[in-house]
C-alpha cells in the first residue's frame, strides 16, 4: 500500500513537471508568403531548435492573407511578399507599425523545365510557346511584377492570351513542373538548389523591387513568441538561411 502511495506521488511529480513544461513552451500563428515556404520552414525548425516555441506556419498568397486577417484570422504575425499590405494593415491599426521591417528581397526568374526553354527576353518575344504561367498579380506581388515586365517590354498584349494564373506563386510554379506551361515567371528561392531546365533572371530595371516585408499583427502584441519569432527573423542564423534561398538582404537596420 505505502508503494502504491509512493508510486502514486511520483507519478503527479511527473505529470505537474509535464504540464509545466508545455506551458512554458509557446506558439504563434505565422501567414507566411507562398514563395517564402522553403525558407521558412527551415527558419521555424532553426526557431524552435533555439527556443522550444513554435512558429505554427501557414502559407498562400498575400492579398488574400491579408483580407483574412482584416476579418479577424487568428494570426500573429504577417510575413507579407510586398511592403505594402503590412503597411496598410499598421495604419488600419491591425498592426503594430513600429515592427515592421523588410526580410527578403525576392527575385523574378523566367524558368522553363525544358533546358532549352528559355534563352533569355528572346524567348518572351518570339512568343512561339502556348503557355506563360504567372501568379495572380492582383494578389501576389510576384504575378504583378511579372506582368510590369511584359509591360516594360512591350509584349503584354501580344502573350496575354497564352497566360495562366496560378492562386500563388507555389501554384504558378505547379504548372511550369507539371508541364501545363511551357515557361513561367516564379521566385528565385522556388529554384534553390535546382540546376535542372533553364533560367533567365529578369533585370531589376524591368520591375519594382519586390520588397518582403514582416510584421507584428494587434493579435500578437501580447504575444512573447511572435515577438521573438520576428526578432529571429531578424538574426544571423535567419539571415543565412534568407541569403541561400536566392533573396537579397535589406540592411538590418531597415524597417
């Protein structure tokens, strides 16, 4: 009997140091960019690795995150494509303005599987392919850069009829893997590590810079672990990984 007690007595020790333990452990909700998805994922495992809390991680396209988290999306912290929506959502007071700051900056890549498919803006101006996959550019920043492009050199009317739109520039890029288009303008950091097919790198004078920017949404103000996931966010180890996923940095002192 006094070992079962004792038995008894161990195991509520066990059980109130567990539950301790997970209390101390925290979570934030993350909408994370859809070009962003390798990076950050390799970001929140560095994150929890470090500091036992969890950036809980969910992906897709800007524009709609960001209606989303107008209508009340239980997210903490906002890792936009462009600096213009967290910079809406601070001055309609669903942010915390004084967070925000540029994370990456993205690259536009004219990509093809085929390793004779693109052989630079040649390829945009024979116009002898049938499909040209871009993502929404109503709502991701990428899609509208792409289509500043073929504006820019003056071949937009002439292709439009052969675009296809992916919801996201994950989907975007779906369709140039799958072969439901030939070529198509996706995100540097979708090709990290991928030598295959062929690549052009559109000049940055061809498009605005695709400026990503990070903030801490009113929903989180509370929260210590969206807090210190944008801080990491901020940090060499992060930084690191951003500059292998092909983006380019913004000075660490930006906002």
């Amino acid at each position: 009997m006094r070992q079962l007690k004792f038995m008894a007595a161990v195991f509520g020790v066990a059980a109130v140091w567990l539950g301790a333990t997970e209390a101390m452990a925290g979570s934030a909700n993350v909408a994370v960019a859809a070009n962003f998805t390798d990076a950050a994922k390799e970001i929140a495992a560095l994150f929890k690795e470090k500091t036992g809390d969890d950036a809980i991680l969910s992906f897709g396209a800007s524009g709609p995150f960001y209606a989303q988290i107008k209508e009340g999306a239980p997210f903490q912290v906002f890792l936009s494509a462009d600096d213009e929506r967290p910079k809406k959502l601070a001055e309609e007071g669903l942010a915390v303005s004084d967070t925000r700051f540029t994370y990456a900056i993205g690259k536009l890549v004219l990509w093809s599987k085929d390793p004779n498919g693109v052989k630079g803006e040649e390829t945009l101006k024979a116009n002898a392919f049938s499909k040209l996959s871009i993502a929404n550019p109503t709502a991701a920043p990428y899609g509208a850069a792409a289509i500043e492009t073929l504006k820019a050199l003056k071949i937009h009317d002439a292709v439009r009829p052969k675009i296809v739109l992916g919801a996201t520039i994950a989907q975007a890029f779906q369709f140039i893997d799958t072969g439901n288009a030939e070529i198509g303008f996706v995100a540097l950091s979708q090709l990290a590590g991928d030598a295959g097919g062929s690549r052009w790198m559109v000049p940055q004078n061809l498009y605005g810079e695709i400026r990503q920017d990070a903030i801490l949404l009113e929903t989180g103000a509370d929260n210590d672990t969206a807090k210190a996931f944008l801080a990491f966010l901020k940090g060499p180890e992060a930084r690191a990984v951003i500059e292998t996923f092909g983006y380019a940095l913004a000075p660490k002192s930006g906002s």
